[in-house]
C-alpha cells in the first residue's frame, strides 16, 4: 500500500521537462526538513496534518496517467515498494521522473528496479545549500552515480548557496566525462532572479547549465495545491 497525498494532473514546473503536460503522484513522507519547504502537508509531524489515501498499485494505474509522470513527495525513495511502482509505470510506457532530495541513496532504489531504460526514466535531484539547513544530510555517493539524462537541481537563497553550488559543481566535473543536466533556481521569494540570471551568465563553469523559473508558481498561486 502507498501512502498518496494526491495524484493530479498539471505542466512541470520545473526541471527539463517544464512546460510538459504531466501527472504527479505525491507520496507521503520525508526524512528532511528544508527551511524552505513548500509541501509541508506531505510530511509527517507537522502542524499541518499530513492527509494521504493508502493506494495499491492497481488503485494508482486504475486513474487516467499520463505519458510523462512524476514521483514526488515529500521524499519519494523512502516509500515501500517504489521501485515496483515505477517499473510498472515504466512497463505500461510511462516516462518516469523521479524528483529526490539528495539524501536518499538512489543506488539502493536502482537496486531493486527491474526495467532500467535510460530513455524513459531519470531522476531530478536535489543538492541542498547551506540555506536549506540540511547540506549536512547529503550524500556525495548520489552526485557520482548520475546518468547523463539524470536533473540536479540547486535551489540559492543567498550569496553563500551560489559560491557552495560553484563548488559542488566543479568537484562533478572532475567526476565525468559527460555532465548530468544542472538546474538552478531560487528560494521562492528571497533570492532575485535577475541577480541570480546574470551571475549565471558570469561562470564559464556554468555554461552548460540552465535558470529554473517555478512555472506552477507563476502561472497559479504559489500556495495553490495540486498544480
């Protein structure tokens, strides 16, 4: 049984794939806790109650999903029987990202898949910068173990994020041949966007990257659920 807060349909947000019509299944649960959080109603423990539905695999493939799915959270590597769910997704057609937050070993999830296809499946991982509050809590195994289809996604929230990033992504670059795709936006509300586009375009080491603008939050309310 999973544990689902909501299953809806809307256009990713964010990522390499902004802009796609997509459904997301949100699963309950995380095992971190990012002061910048915007999906507190999928945690546990927090003031606002964490409401799911508990779903089996068929109850999940039963609903009208699209082609392009995301797995989210909450922290959606940490669910029971994740890798079944996205091999059944992968199995019926379905292209697969998987947005995990960088401590969660992703190795242990590719483990137990079945259907690996590069084609149709990657992950959007996070590296969490000192604003999150929980950098301490990443595990550099997972920022070694990337594909080059694979998203890793840098949220700044101030001057301190932007230099750690730099750092983090030069120590990638003398990992691979060919880069993971990299990302990076702002904390909603507390780094400006334009301060954050031209220091971008200022990095040689950042050519290859791209500005990650929070479409959902653009186009609907930023609290507004289920987009």
């Amino acid at each position: 049984m999973y544990k689902v807060v909501e299953i809806f349909d809307s256009i990713e947000g964010e990522g390499k794939r902004a802009g796609s019509p997509a459904t997301f299944i949100r699963l309950a649960g995380c095992n971190l806790r990012c002061s910048y959080c915007d999906t507190l109603y999928a945690l546990f423990g927090e003031k606002e109650e964490c409401k799911f539905t508990e779903m089996t695999i068929g109850d999940i493939l039963n609903r009208d999903i699209k082609k392009y799915v995301t797995l989210t959270g909450g922290e959606p590597l940490i669910a029971d029987g994740i890798a079944e769910l996205a091999d059944e997704l992968l199995i019926r057609g379905h292209e697969v990202n998987i947005e995990t937050n960088g401590a969660t070993d992703i190795m242990e999830f590719m483990r137990d898949l079945r259907i690996h296809d590069e084609d149709k499946l990657f992950f959007t991982i996070d590296y969490k910068l000192p604003t999150s509050g929980v950098e301490d809590k990443m595990l550099w195994s997972n920022f070694e173990s990337l594909m080059p289809q694979d998203v890793v996604k840098f949220v700044v929230g101030s001057d301190e994020d932007f230099d750690k990033m730099l750092e983090v992504v030069e120590r990638m670059k003398r990992i691979y041949d060919v880069m993971p795709r990299i990302f990076i936006g702002a904390v909603y509300g507390k780094y400006d966007l334009q301060a954050l586009a031209e220091r971008i375009v200022k990095e040689p080491i950042l050519e290859e990257a791209n500005l990650q603008l929070q479409l959902h939050k653009i186009i609907w309310d930023a609290n507004k659920r289920g987009v």
